[in-house]
C-alpha cells in the first residue's frame, strides 16, 4: 500500500471527495481529510506565501529592486519630504 497527499484549493475538496468516493471500494483502503496545521495558526498562510514567493522572484529576475538599509533610509525620506510638502498646500 502506498499513501498519497493531496493539497486541495478552497471550495474542491468536496468534488474530490466524491471522485474518491466512487472508487474507494475497489482501490482506496481509507481517505482522510486533515486541516494543514499552517492554517491553524495563520488563515492567510498560503496568501502570503504566495505574495512573498513571486517579490522573490521579481528581485531575482531583476523586475523589482532590492534595496539596500541605506538606499532605503534615503527613500523614506525623500518620500517624508513629498508627502510633507503635498499636505503643507
């Protein structure tokens, strides 16, 4: 016997469960749904991951730049200096 792990999208699980269902007689020994213990702890686990995994890749691949703790210091200040003259008018 072998075991197989499934990580199914939101709202399928159930469509899964019923293609399994029809089989389960002849090929499946037990299904078992489990909760991901990520979820438990953070809902939007996933989300960000996903968000995180593609900035990754964009700093990778050189579309997004990877700032450095001093370029950044000057950034936020040029942006302090822009959002303090926007608000004086």
């Amino acid at each position: 016997m072998q075991t197989i792990q499934l990580q199914v999208k939101d709202g399928y699980t159930q469509n899964i469960l019923d293609m399994l269902g029809s089989v389960k007689d002849i090929m499946l020994e037990k299904i078992e749904v489990k909760q991901d213990p990520n979820l438990e702890y953070d809902a939007y686990f996933y989300e960000r991951k996903a968000h995180l995994d593609k900035t990754i890749e964009a700093v990778d691949n050189g579309t997004m730049k990877m700032y450095d703790s001093q370029e950044w210091e000057s950034e936020m200040l040029d942006l302090d200096k822009e959002i303090e003259a926007v608000n004086a008018n």
